[in-house]
C-alpha cells in the first residue's frame, strides 16, 4: 500500500523518519464463558512522538507505564487499536504503518528491527550463531552461504566479538556477549530504524557502558535511528537526544535531553530525576520517594492520570484531563501548572 499520495498522513518534517499520531492500543477485558467484552487495558492512550533520522529518542516511564507495547506497535509486532505510524522508508516514500497489511509490511520489515531486552530468552538455544545472525539474511533471499558466512563474520567484528565465534551456541556467552549477538542479528539487513527495548538492563552494571558505547559508535558508522526504551534514567541521559516520558500509556513531557534533565516541567518527570542514585556517599537526597503505584490502565483515575501521586495536584487536576502542549521551545508538557512550578532538574544534585 502506497500511503504517499494521501496528504493527510504526509510528514509535517523532511527530517523526520518516524511520526506517531494519536496511537491507541487496548486490550480487551472478557468475563464468563461466552467472553462478554466488559473493558478494555488502555496499554496506550493517544502516543505522540516523532523520531529525526540519525537521533536517539528516548521512551521512559516505570514498569507498566506502556512503553514497550508502544515500540511493538510501531514495529506492527502489535496491531495497533487506532491511530497513524508514518514511516519515511529508505527510497523516501512515506507510508501508514498502522495500515497494511502484513503483506505489504513484509518488504519494510528489513528496514526496522528490534533489541530485546533479554539476552537469554530471545536467542533460540538450539541454534549456532552462524544460523542466529544469518537468519534474517536468509529469510529476506540472500541464499548463498558463503555470502552470508562474510555478512556475519563483519558484524560479530563489529559489535565486539570474534568471527569464529559463528560456530558456538548461545549457552556459551555471559549476557553482555548475548546482547552483542542480539546487536549483530538486529543490524545483519542493514536497518534504517532500530526500536532498542530495554537492551541493558538485564546486564551487570560493569557490562552496561560497554553494550551503551558500542550503540553509539553503530550509530554513527552505519547512519542508523534509535528508538530507545528504558526505565534507567541515568542510562538514557547518556544516549539519548530528546525524552519522551510516559505515564500510564499518555505522553507526559517531551524534550531534548539537557533540557528535560535540568528543567523537567511535570512533577512525575520530577519524580524520576529523584529516583537517580548519585554516585557520591557524601551526597544525600532529601527528597522523597514517589508515594503510590501506577494506576490500573483499565481504570485509571478522572483528570490527570497522576493526581493521587501528585503533591503539586488542584482541584481541577482531578476533574480535567491536561493537554500536550508546547510550553517552550521544543518542549511539550501535558501539566495544568506547567507554567507557575519551578520543579527540581537532576543537575541541582551534582
């Protein structure tokens, strides 16, 4: 399906490779043996988000806030409930992701690729890494071993690793050796967009640097796009270019990465700059930790979704649902009080 001749989906950015509109994903609640529909998980309620070619944005939140039903719907892992994915291919046509078919997605899926987040799980253990890393090739018509054998060669070199390693299997790396294996598969079709669910948070601290650094390096050698999901807020502010934070499937606050860190201008933004440690026993936090727990997506509070955790809340944040708006420059917030708090960066603590 050809989506470019529809100037209502058209890009509004020739920068931009990715722009997400209004996307909804539910999932629907059934009861009794007939299944009557009684609700629905509102996983993700309205996502905005653009993404710039060449940048790393960064998508996080606390567990279960939706980012990572988000990044599976852009990628169609997930059948999105509404709204559009625009996606800038590599000849420069931009097509609605949200709606083809997997027939038509077929050809695009070379172009975008995932991380995962667990090195253990998501490498099949009865494969070499030869058959791991080639997989993809082989799928998408490059049938000649030899060919393939060189394609994995150069990458395992390039994401760390030896090429003889090819042979081996899964159970004979550490995790950080995994999720370079996990890299070298995601990058083995030359992707434009790379969607990186969590890719270290299930390695040692001492592993982290290295797996974050060598993302970097890839994305400057191989002109690649990061969609980058985290929940480790000192791990994105060493990655990423602009932050989009969510809270219970909504779009919260959305700016560069030195501008969210050191003005942060919604209390639950605020909230996460607290929550990173500081690497100093000299220093201490005085401020409190978040009291409460995420709500319930399949019954989330009236108003703003994050007034019973808010010590900042009004009467009319219970009531009234806040806008996404810009309140400076490239900086979007969705905050009724946006503009009279002066909230605490994460620099005052340095």
């Amino acid at each position: 399906m050809n989506e470019n001749n529809n100037p209502s989906i058209q890009m509004t950015n020739t920068e931009r490779i990715l722009e997400v509109k209004h996307l909804k994903k539910f999932f629907p609640i059934t009861k009794g043996f007939r299944k009557k529909h009684v609700g629905d998980v509102r996983a993700v309620d309205d996502l905005n988000l653009y993404i710039n070619k060449g940048e790393t944005l960064g998508l996080v939140g606390e567990s279960g806030c939706g980012k990572t039903t988000a990044s599976r719907c852009i990628l169609r892992a997930y059948e999105p409930t509404a709204g559009d994915i625009l996606y800038r291919t590599k000849t420069g046509v931009t097509v609605n992701l949200s709606q083809m078919s997997n027939k038509e997605l077929r050809p695009l899926r070379a172009e975008m690729q995932m991380i995962f987040q667990d090195p253990y799980g998501s490498l099949n253990p009865r494969m070499n890494i030869f058959e791991i890393v080639s997989e993809p090739m082989l799928v998408n018509g490059i049938k000649n071993r030899r060919e393939r054998e060189d394609r994995v060669a150069e990458l395992l070199t390039k994401v760390g690793l030896r090429p003889e390693y090819m042979v081996r299997y899964p159970h004979s790396f550490s995790g950080g050796q995994r999720q370079r294996i996990g890299i070298a598969r995601a990058l083995a079709l030359q992707p434009n967009l790379v969607v990186a669910d969590e890719p270290v948070s299930a390695l040692d601290v001492s592993v982290q640097a290295q797996v974050l650094n060598l993302l970097m390096e890839l994305l400057e050698e191989m002109n690649l796009t990061y969609l980058f999901v985290a929940h480790d807020l000192s791990v994105v502010r060493h990655i990423c270019d602009r932050v989009t934070v969510m809270y219970v499937g909504k779009v919260v606050e959305t700016a560069s990465t030195e501008a969210l860190y050191n003005t942060p201008r919604h209390p639950y933004t605020e909230a996460l700059m607290a929550s990173i440690p500081i690497p100093d026993p000299r220093l201490q936090q005085n401020r409190e930790g978040l009291p409460g727990e995420v709500p319930n997506p399949s019954n989330p509070p009236s108003g703003c979704y994050f007034h019973p955790r808010c010590s900042y809340c009004i009467d009319k944040c219970k009531t009234e649902m806040p806008e996404l708006k810009e309140i400076e420059p490239q900086h979007w917030t969705a905050c009724h009080r946006a503009e009279e708090l002066k909230l605490e960066g994460f620099h005052k603590n340095e």
